[in-house]
C-alpha cells in the first residue's frame, strides 16, 4: 500500500438586521459567543474556533468513574484498556468508587471531590452520567466521556435525557465525548509506521475497524474519534481539529447524520483552507421523510440531495462503501500532489488493458493519448504490432528481462503523465514477480504516482504481501473499481484546493438595499399570490414580464393595449399552486374579445373551485426560450439551499437540478449548471441559439442573495419557468411562487 483571517466587519446594519429578527447576536461558535462580526447577513456564523483537544488525546491525567477490577464486571476490562493506554500516553491514572481502596493495585477516591488532583479526562462507568457531570464541573474537568447509551438512539425519553445531559455539559464549561460511545478513542496505535497518518472519524465504531485494520498494511493512523451520539463534540470538532493537525494527511469519517450543517461546513472549509482531504462515508442516501413542500424546489431538494451538494460544494469527498474509504483515504494521506492529470493504464494483456481503460473513461479520468516520440520510443521495447499510445501493452516477454524497466520509466518520464495504473489479473510467476519489483522500484525514484490493482483473490503471494505491501510508495488496490475512485478522488482533490478561496470569506455581511424593499411584502406563513411574488422577484432586480393586475374585465382590455398584444392571462391569488392544472391560464390572446371572454372565463372557474381571488394578471407574452427553474428552500441542517434545473413540464419528468448552499460565488453558480443532463440545451440544439447564460448565472446568485437576507421570512422560493432567452436578451421569470416562514 502507497507509501484567515477574519476581516474587520462590524456594521451597525448586521446589528440591526439580527435584532431586527429577534435573533440574539448569535450562537456560540465552539465554546465562545459569536460576535455580529462574525455573522453573515442571515446572523450565522461565518468562523469557527477549532477546539483544543491536545489534552483529550494526551492528557496528564485521568479519572476513571465508576473503576473496577472483579472478575467478569464490564467495567473491569475496560479499566484495565484505560490503566494501558494512560501508561502509553503518559498519563496518571486515578481510579473512582466508594467502595474500593484500590483497582488493580492503583490507590482509589471515593469520589469526584476526592481527587488528588484537576483532571484533563474523565471517563464515566456509570449508567446515569448526570449527576457526575455536576460534580466533575467543580471539580474544573476538561473532557468527559459517556459510555453510557440509552439517550436518543432509543426514543423520545431517551433523547430527553440527552437533552438535560447537553444543557449539564454546556452549564459545566467542559467537553463531553458521546453519550453511547466506545473505547476506540484509547485503542493501541501501532508507533512504527512512518509517514502522514489518518485520523479516523466515526459515529458507529464497528464501521471504523477496516480503516483501523490499514495499520497492518503499512498505513499509519493517528487518532480515531467515536463520536456516538454526538450530545456536545460532534464531527465538526474534530475535523476542525484533526485538519489542524501536522501529521494527519488525511482525513476518513464514517457519519450516520450531521448534528449541525452549518458548524460540518465550517470545519470542512478549515480543512480545504489547509489541503487536508476529507473522505466520508454518509449513511442515508435514499429519502426517508415525506415532503410537503408546495414547490418544485422543494420537492427537488431532498435530504441527501442537499447533503451531497454540500460535500462537493467544500471538497469533502463521499464514497459509497468502507472499503472504498480505506482506499481512498490511504491514498490521499499519502501520495504527493500530482505532477498532471494524465492517466497511463500500462499491462501486460490487452484485453485487460482495454478494459481498464474503458471504466476509467467512462469514471472521467483523463487518458490522453502519448506523443508520437513516446511511442516510437515505447516500441524500442515492445513489439511494433502492439498498442502504446494509451494504454499501454507490453505483450508480456519484456517483462521478465531488462526491458520491462526501461517501459516503465519511458511512461512515468512523460509530462503529460501523472500516474501510472498498472492492473495484474492473477499471479504467473516469474513475470509478476519481476513486474512487481520493477513497479516499486520506479515509484522510489519518480515523485508521480504509481498504482498497482493486485487482482489475485488468494491475496497470499509473496509479490503481493511483501514486495507492494512493503512499499511505502506503491498504492496497492484488490479491486478495479475502488483503485478507479480512489485515483479519481485524488486528482480532484488536488484540482480544488488549488488556489481554493473560501465561500466564507465573500459571504455578504449586511443586507441590500432590496432587502429593505422586499421584507415588507412577506406575509408570515402564507403563500404569496404570483402577483406579490413578482413584486418580490422586481425588488432583487430580476426580471419579470410587463404585467397588469386587474379586477374587471374593461381594466383587462386596457391592460392588453398597454402591455401589448399577445397576452397571457392569469387568475392570481395566495393560494393558488398550480394554476394549469385548473385551467386558470389563458395564452396567445390577440383582441380585446378574447381578454374579456378570458377574464369572465377564468373568475367563474375560480368560483367553481373556490379559489379566492386577489385579482386577474394581464401578461407580455415572452418568445420562446429555455425553460429553468430557479429556487430557494430552507433545509433543517445547513439552512438557506439553492437550486437550479430545467423548468416547465421538464422539471417533473427529469428533476434534472442542482443544488447549493449559500454562501457561493459565480464560479459554483456556472457550476450548478454544468451538472445538469440537459444542459446542452443553454448551449443551443438543433438550430436553436445559444442561451443567454450570464443572464441565468445572475438570477442564480441574486435567488442566493434573497434566500440568505430573508431566511427568517421565506420558507421556499420557486421561480417556474424562468425562460432564458437567446444570449445578450436576459432572462424573464413569468411565475413564481413564495411561501412565508
């Protein structure tokens, strides 16, 4: 296996914009208040302190509440794992129980009070915490960790105690580990593997065993944090933390759920700032609640959607399985940043080459194809009749003399390369063999990466367990698809945080002045009629067609006459969803008849339907375009989410979309829409003109600014269609819908 500052930023507005929503100058960013310069303009905070946990894994001393050393106890043998590890770490060890002089030899308190000394960590036997959570804040504890379970994995009862446990902990000043945690915080971490090491992350700690397990394969671990239940110090802390860190090269999470989105960006983005990968395995793919929401955006932004989005959004890295997680994290720890994009599939079969290189394609890696001189150089060694211009294909006798080497260094020694895969089917000794030695020994001199797929299912062969096992420079994989993702991860890692610029640091801090106009038209938890939406839309600057409201059918001729014919007519009221559906859209109107047959038409439909009425829309027709949606929701974990997509009846057929989180700039915003299926559509098919894309990209970022300066107010935006016309014409949203918060 392979071997900001903040900026000054107080403003009077911010302060009156947070008060001004009955928000309090905002929440406690790890252990300190946030001041309102460190608030966006939605009063969340735009930094976070990272936590200072040297003394949870290396204290100086240590209180094991609850000690015990009778044979068959529970709590026996994990006193005896605690008195092991307090030894390695350096630690002293002080043993709790009132009944007990000593555990396993060692002097024991009765209790909290009686310590002999202020502890760094305390680790709670007991089945009921609460009570010693009290004492051990007198007696000034810095970290606590609860074993016990029984909190909010069990039910509503169980997650009230937790809720006393997290109120106990936040009055007490000190950090609390779990509850329903394990020991593997204080497992043995073997000390003589060299390199950048891992720092593993988990809520379930049985799911960090295969990652742990890479330290028999040469990989070196730091640190395993099992976070369970997450009561105070939650994923987020340790990220901030371990990214922190000079020997972590990276960074593996195993996480079942995000106790708070806001705090996992801001740790993501510490990481990113310092080039630290993140590799994370996030249960909870599928959609599991029911949404109500009354929009397409909504219904587009499922849970994991905007989860997903998130991860790319700050470069963490989602694989799907552990041990894709193993492999991608042991090869972002270790191997330097690449040298080019270029991927050289090199084998001693064709069959197996092609193959390969097929599904690395299809993956998005980057084959290109070798010069003309690398190939006539190629073929010095190999015969003429084989292919070398990518991938790469020996035929098999160079391998086993002096030529297999020289083929070798020939492909690492071209720029456009960066790495060099290499997948061996099975063993067929010698030629592996001497394939083998000759791949490590050119990785120890070349700084680009060099990648072995050992594909043999026995696994016990010399070649493997020894020769590219015991490299520190090989990355060694068992199967195609996790040495393809792996790969993948690890050029895209290194593509984004190249000159990577957090989205923190352009967060607007103070409202606009649309803000001041628009706040006045939200109506708290109503939906708004198209009508007022509209004047929504117009007060942040996007454009909307040439409209009347009128409340009779005179006023809608003249209507007509001034907006200019044709014209679209549309019933208009807060409740109204979905307006096609009940016929409550009228199009292509070309005289005054046909405006007054439709105004009567359409208030007799919505008195049938007991729609009310705030009056009857009178519109320009805008020329055809490409229809998209644009929208904003609020998500229960990162808050304010912002989404793009084709529009019209597309947005239902395909829910082809793409998701944000605010804060982002134009570049994610251009982005969102290279994500998209159809996104050849904006670029203009089969005769059609290209879309005016600067135009879209604007709407997407003005939607950010609405959702980010009205998060108190606007439960869900949903601009559908927003047509965007040919390039240089602007974009027009012809409906829209708002629900207040």
């Amino acid at each position: 296996m392979l071997g900001s500052t903040h900026g000054t930023l107080t403003t009077d507005s911010r302060r009156a914009r947070v008060i001004a929503c009955g928000e309090q100058p905002g929440p406690a960013v790890h252990g300190r208040p946030a001041e309102v310069d460190d608030l966006d303009v939605s009063g969340r905070p735009l930094y976070s302190d990272v936590p200072d946990l040297d003394r949870f894994f290396r204290p100086e001393s240590v209180a094991v509440i609850g000690a015990s050393d009778a044979e068959g106890r529970p709590n026996t043998g994990v006193t005896r794992q605690l008195i092991a590890w307090s030894e390695r770490v350096g630690a002293r060890l002080h043993p709790v129980h009132p009944s007990r002089p000593s555990v396993f030899g060692i002097p024991c308190r009765p209790s909290v009070a009686a310590l002999p000394e202020q502890v760094d960590l305390a680790v709670l036997l007991v089945a009921d915490p609460l009570p010693v959570i009290e004492e051990l804040a007198e007696a000034k504890v810095k970290f606590a960790v609860v074993f016990a379970s029984g909190f909010a994995e069990t039910g509503e009862e169980g997650a009230a105690a937790q809720n006393r446990l997290t109120a106990a902990v936040a009055r007490s000043g000190m950090r609390l580990l779990g509850p329903n945690t394990n020991l593997n915080a204080f497992e043995r971490f073997r000390d003589d593997l060299d390199g950048p090491a891992i720092a593993l992350i988990t809520q379930s700690g049985h799911q960090g065993r295969p990652v742990f397990a890479l330290q028999e394969l040469g990989i070196r671990l730091s640190h395993w944090a099992p976070t369970g239940n997450e009561a105070d110090l939650e994923t987020a802390d340790f990220i901030s933390y371990f990214a922190e860190q000079p020997e972590v090269g990276a960074i593996a999470c195993y996480v079942e759920g995000l106790k708070d989105g806001r705090s996992f960006l801001l740790a993501a983005d510490r990481a990113a700032r310092r080039a630290v990968p993140v590799v994370a395995v996030k249960v909870g793919r599928t959609e599991t609640g029911a949404r109500t929401a009354a929009s397409h955006t909504g219904k587009l932004t499922g849970a994991d959607t905007v989860v997903d989005a998130a991860m790319r959004q700050y470069g963490v890295i989602r694989v799907d399985g552990l041990d894709e997680l193993q492999d991608t994290a042991a090869l972002l720890a270790r191997a330097r940043p690449p040298r080019a994009d270029g991927v050289v599939v090199y084998s001693i079969s064709g069959g197996t080459g092609a193959h390969f290189a097929d599904l690395a394609s299809e993956a998005g890696l980057n084959l290109p194809v070798l010069s003309q001189a690398r190939q006539a150089e190629l073929h010095q060694w190999i015969p003429e009749y084989l292919s070398v211009a990518n991938p790469v294909d020996n035929g098999g006798h160079p391998v086993g003399d002096h030529r297999g080497r020289k083929i070798i260094d020939a492909i690492l020694d071209d720029p456009a390369v960066g790495v060099l895969i290499c997948p061996i089917t099975g063993p067929f000794p010698p030629l592996s063999d001497r394939l083998v030695q000759d791949l490590v020994d050119a990785a120890e001199r070349t700084d680009k990466l060099v990648c072995v797929v050992w594909g043999s299912p026995v696994g016990t062969e010399q070649a493997y367990r020894e020769v590219l096992l015991g490299s520190s420079r090989v990355a060694t994989f068992r199967t195609v698809a996790n040495c393809i993702t792996a790969v993948r991860a690890y050029l895209d890692h290194h593509r984004f945080v190249t000159g990577y610029r957090s989205p923190f640091d352009r967060a607007p801090r103070t409202p606009s002045p649309s803000f001041r106009k628009a706040q006045p038209l939200m109506r708290p938890g109503q939906q708004l009629s198209e009508h007022a939406a509209k004047q929504l839309l117009r007060a942040y600057g996007i454009r909307v067609p040439r409209e009347q409201l009128v409340t009779s059918a005179a006023a809608a001729v003249r209507a007509a006459g001034q907006v200019g014919y044709p014209v679209v007519m549309k019933a208009s009221g807060a409740r109204i969803a979905h307006k096609t559906e009940l016929g409550l859209v009228k199009i292509g109107l070309t005289s005054a008849s046909q405006v007054r047959d439709a105004y009567r038409e359409l208030t007799d439909i919505a008195r049938y339907e007991d729609v009310s009425l705030d009056g009857v829309l009178v519109c320009q027709m805008v020329e055809r375009g490409v229809e998209m949606v644009v929208g904003a929701t609020h998500d229960e974990l990162f808050g304010p989410t912002v989404t793009v997509g084709l529009g019209g009846v597309l947005v239902e057929v395909l829910g082809d979309a793409a998701v944000r989180v605010p804060p982002f700039g134009e570049e994610q915003a251009r982005d969102m829409l290279a994500e998209l299926r159809g996104r050849a559509l904006l670029d203009g098919v089969r005769g059609r003109p290209p879309a005016d894309l600067d135009a879209l990209v604007e709407v997407v970022l003005r939607v950010q600014r609405m959702a980010l300066e009205l998060e108190v107010d606007l439960a869900e935006l949903d601009i559908n269609p927003l047509v965007v016309l040919p390039r240089g014409q602007g974009a027009v949203a012809l409906d829209a819908l708002v629900v207040c918060r």
